[in-house]
C-alpha cells in the first residue's frame, strides 16, 4: 500500500496600510504553513512558508496563492532550502505559485535553494500577474545535489515552468526540463558544462535599465543578464556548488532589495 502523501495550501494578500502594508486576508491548510516576522516600519509585509513534511517527493502536492493589493508590498520567502527527495514510482511531487500585484504594488517571490536528490521527481509552475506600475522581483535559485556530500543525480525528472504577464499579455516565460542521468546532462559544455547550481531571477521595474550595469558587476563569468525591455531585467547564473551560487547571487540581491533581504537567507 502506497503511504499517504503531504498536501499543503496557503492563500493570502496584502494591502497598503498606514504607514505601510498589512495582512488582508490569511488562510493555510495541511502540510504548508506561511509565518510573518516583523519588518521594519514602512516595510513589505514579509511572509516565510514552511514545509511542515520537510521535504517533497512524489504524490506530493503544495500550492502557494498570494495577492498584493494596490500600493501594497509583500515579499515571500522560505524559512530553509526546499528538498526534493527521492521520489517513489508514480506522479511527480508539484509545486504551484500564483502571485499577483495590482497598480502600485512591489512584490518579491525569493524562496531559498530548492536542492535535487538523486532520484528526485519534482515538478513546479510560478505564474506571475503584474498590472502596470507593479514592481516585481523574482530569483529561483536550484542546486543539483550536495557537492560536499558527493552527491550525483544520476536519474530524476525535473521540470519547472515560469510565466509573468502584464496587463494579460506575457513578457517572461521560462522552462527546464531535466530528466534521466541529469549530472550527465549538465556536464554537457553547451548546457552547463559541469555545474552544480544554478538560479533565474527576474526584475520588473521601471529601475531595470539602471540596475542592468551594477547587476553585470556582481555576476562572475558564468553569468549573465540582459534586458528583455526597457523595464525587464533577466539573469541566469550558473555556479559549481550551492555555496558559490549564494555568493555570487547575495550582493545582486542586496542591491535589488535595497538591502531589505528577508532575513532567513542569512541564517
């Protein structure tokens, strides 16, 4: 008998308040739990989600839905690095994110590394609704496998899917798709020539354009960033391991974030 898999649910938005934003409707259910630390005054509201199953494989389901309401901002992050565990046969474990932002809003979308294991099935869809004049901030970050515990990814299936639209029109869209002997795959020098990690991050704001310099300052030579419009800045990063990814992604970070990065990447 095939054991009983984690489900979790959280839905929330946010809206502008005096002196800055504020929980406007909250709801979670199962195995996903989102916390609210306190910020500094005048700043997002920051939401922490917490897998209570402390992990994902297959069969599992979570789904994230978070709204910022005009003027409003929100940031959300996760309390650790997500892992993906060996899956047994059958479905993949998915993960599903809904966010949106109305006129005026910020919105960050910053979950730290989501780690793959040998074995692991895992497969997720971010979808991001921006109305004009919303800011948003994105960076997924992923390692395959812990470098320092010699671990390879022999056999998986991953698959991710981001789309951002704005005004009901997309300007973003990403996939990956990684399956079989995924260390192989990687080691190929077209796809990423042996690294172990890797992050996508995206900025909507109307700063792009400026930030574009500082941001290219940061990236070592396994990086690069572009802009798809004068207000949409993409980067992808490629690191050996999961240490050098957050080296080279913390300083863009705390330039993109004005130095307001949830505090869980610093523990």
């Amino acid at each position: 008998m095939q054991p009983p898999r984690a489900r979790g649910a959280v839905r929330f938005s946010v809206r502008a308040a005096r002196g800055g934003s504020a929980l406007a409707t909250f709801r979670h259910a199962g195995s996903l739990r989102a916390v609210f630390p306190r910020v500094r005054p005048g700043g997002a509201v920051e939401a922490v989600l917490v897998n209570t199953a402390g992990g994902v494989t297959g069969g599992d389901r979570f789904s994230v839905e978070a709204a910022a309401e005009a003027g409003a901002a929100l940031t959300l992050s996760t309390q650790a690095c997500e892992r993906a565990y060996r899956a047994p046969p059958g479905p993949p474990g998915r993960l599903s994110v809904r966010l949106s932002a109305a006129a005026g809003a910020r919105l960050a979308w910053l979950p730290q590394e989501t780690i793959l294991y040998d074995g692991a099935a895992l497969e997720r869809r971010l979808e991001i609704d921006l109305a004009p004049g919303a800011r948003f901030l994105m960076c997924e970050p992923l390692i395959f496998g812990r470098a320092a515990m010699g671990e390879r990814l022999t056999s998986g299936e991953f698959r991710d899917h981001v789309t951002i639209t704005r005004a009901g029109g997309p300007i973003y869209r990403d996939g990956v798709h990684l399956s079989g002997d995924i260390a192989a795959t990687l080691a190929r020098p077209g796809i990423a020539r042996g690294a172990g990690a890797m992050a996508a991050l995206v900025l909507v704001a109307d700063t792009a354009e400026a930030a574009l310099p500082q941001v290219r300052a940061h990236l070592p030579e396994t990086g690069g960033a572009s802009l798809l419009a004068p207000d949409v800045l993409a980067l992808r990063l490629l690191a050996p391991d999961g240490e050098g990814l957050r080296r080279a992604l913390l300083p863009i970070l705390d330039l993109l974030t004005d130095d307001s990065l949830p505090r869980a990447w610093r523990l």
